[in-house]
C-alpha cells in the first residue's frame, strides 16, 4: 500500500500528526507533499509551496502541482490531513483525483449557510471524511446528510509529563496557587482578552499562565488588561515540547475562552485530560459538546463574560475530581487507538478499491 500525505503546514502538531501515523504503519510506503522538507521523517518528500488561502490562483497552482506529483507516485490513497484549505474553494480541483481513494481530514465544522454548502461539495468529492469529534460527525451526519464520514478522535501526542511542583519551579511561580493556564497562540478567536476581563471579578486566590506565540495580545495588552501583575506570568513565544509539557503541568485549571468562531478541536484541552486537569470551555460547539459529555469540567456561555466570571470562581474554589467518564475520553486520547482506527480506514478503503 502506498499512501500520500498531503500537508499545508509543519509546525504545531502538524509534524507529530504525520509522524504518529507514518510509524504505525510500518508495511506501507509512504511520500509526503509538504511546503518544507521534514528532516526527521524518513521517506520520500517532495516540497510543494504554500499557498495564502485567499489567494485562488496561488490554491489552483497548488493544487495542479499536488496532482501532478501524485500522478507521478500512483499511490493507493492520497491523505490530505488539513483538509480545511478546502473549505473556502468547495473543493474545487478535487476531482482531478477522483481515479484514486482520497481522503480528507476536517479539524473545523462550519456552521454558516455557505460555508455548509461549501462542506458538502467538498466531501462528495472525496472517498473519506475523517472529524475529530463525535459532535462533528453527528452534526455531518443528522444536519449536512453527509455520511462518508468518520470520526477518530484528536490523540494526545506530547509523552513528556511532569508534576506540578516541578512544573511551577520551572516558570517561577508558586505550586501553593491555583494556576489558570491560557495555552497557545493568542489568536482573537481564543479569546484571551475575554478571559482578562473575567478574571477581574474573581476573589478567589489564583494565578494565570498565559504560554504561546504573541498574535492578537502581546505582553503590553495583558500587563494593561490584568488584575495585579503579580498573578500573571507570560511566556509569549512558539512553545518547545518541553515547554508545552510544564505548563500543562502547572495547571490547576485550563482555560480556553475561545469565541463562538472557534469550533474545532482544542490541542490544549487533550494535553489537559491527559493530566487530569480541568477544563473550562465556551458552550457551544465541539468543545462545549465534548466538556459536558464527558464531564472534564465547566462550561460557560460562550462570549458571556459574567457567566465565564462565575464559571472561573467556581473552578478556583472548587476541588476538581474526575470521574468514570473523564476516563473515559482520556482513553480515546490514546495515540495507539488513534493510529490503529486511521489503519482500519486505509484497510477499508483497499477492500473497497478491489470490488
């Protein structure tokens, strides 16, 4: 079986994504189309410039050279693992590729009537529709009439761990404290500012974390926006493994404020659940579905700072237990249940070329 991995990116968990399913599937050969050549990944590349999004002739050529360089591998299956670059072309080029199994991976669910429409003519184009998220699917499945799809849930990739004390020795911050962690890019979608402004009632002892690349906050913003500049502690830049790992570990609590225009999956709140954290979340969408369902900890209305206030106070005064079904989802973060389920996929796929 040869597969071909078409990537947009290589930074986040784009690499680790990739490098997951390459090792789980030793008997299969395997060429990646990426916009850099990834040194630690043995196997045939090829470098396929990236294109800005909004660009159509930039996402026409992209495409054509994809094509050409699968045309030239003759693969089993071509794996597209962002398939959200799709979205905003209805999936337009698609059926260049229609003589091979194709696959798409959809980390976003679009709600918008265009956007909707663009999410159906996209996966009719293709064999395969993989979500990482049950509420994804049943929305795909009960509301879009889109039923080619699957859902393997996000793994948690990062092994390092730590505990806390050891966590918080490493940012300089006190392990006595409730920590608040606000982890990633500061992206306006994630909500940040929001998160400032809510904290501003809460009485309750706490600290706040804030750990990722400066985007749409930087320093001066939340020095600006913070109750006490003592409580606050930034590291605001791309964050290394290691990096990742301890400020997982230093949490009590892992806030993720994202607005009503985020609904994908959150790689902060599986690296949480992996270390028993909780989890407070917006209520709609994927992350609101997933937090109440398998109780990984509060929810909040989405966009609605004082209901996140009282949420937050809550969480700081509250001792977090987790319970048989927060155990649950941790299972279905496992790394090995997600490489064993995208092999049942390409297997399925092969069985179903033959007939």
């Amino acid at each position: 079986m040869k597969i071909v991995y078409v990537d947009t990116s290589i930074t986040g968990h784009h690499i680790p994504y990739m490098s997951s399913l390459i090792s789980a599937n030793t008997e299969a050969d395997f060429v990646l189309i990426t916009p850099e050549k990834i040194s630690n990944l043995v196997c045939k590349q090829y470098v396929c410039n990236k294109f800005k999004s909004k660009d159509p002739f930039a996402y026409i050529m992209w495409m054509r050279e994809v094509c050409k360089i699968v045309k030239k591998e003759n693969p089993n299956i071509v794996h597209f693992l962002y398939g959200d670059v799709f979205y905003r072309y209805f999936g337009v080029c698609l059926s260049m590729l229609k003589r091979y199994k194709t696959i798409v991976t959809l980390h976003w669910a679009r709600t918008k009537k265009i956007e909707v429409f663009s999410t159906k003519r996209l996966c009719k184009k293709v064999s395969q529709v993989v979500v990482h998220s049950e509420y994804i699917k049943q929305l795909f499945e009960k509301e879009y009439n889109i039923h080619n799809v699957c859902h393997i849930e996000y793994p948690q990739f990062n092994s390092i761990k730590c505990d806390k004390k050891q966590a918080c020795d490493f940012w300089g911050i006190s392990d006595k404290i409730t920590t608040i962690a606000c982890i990633g890019n500061t992206r306006y979608d994630k909500g940040l500012d929001l998160l400032l402004e809510a904290l501003k009632p809460v009485k309750k002892p706490y600290q706040l974390l804030v750990a990722g690349k400066a985007e749409a906050f930087d320093e001066k913003y939340i020095r600006d926006n913070v109750v006490g500049s003592e409580k606050v502690k930034t590291h605001l830049e791309y964050l290394s493994d290691d990096e990742l790992a301890y400020a997982i570990g230093a949490a009590d609590i892992i806030a993720l404020p994202y607005r009503r225009s985020f609904n994908g999956a959150s790689g902060p709140l599986g690296e949480g659940v992996a270390l028993n954290k909780c989890i407070i979340g917006p209520k709609h969408g994927v992350l609101g579905y997933t937090i109440e369902r398998y109780h990984l900890g509060y929810v909040f209305d989405t966009e609605n700072l004082e209901s996140l206030s009282e949420v937050l106070e809550r969480a700081v005064e509250q001792d977090f237990v987790c319970d048989d079904q927060y155990i649950k989802y941790q299972k279905m973060l496992d790394k090995n249940d997600f490489n064993s389920k995208y092999s049942a996929l390409y297997l399925n796929c092969l069985i179903e070329t033959k007939y």
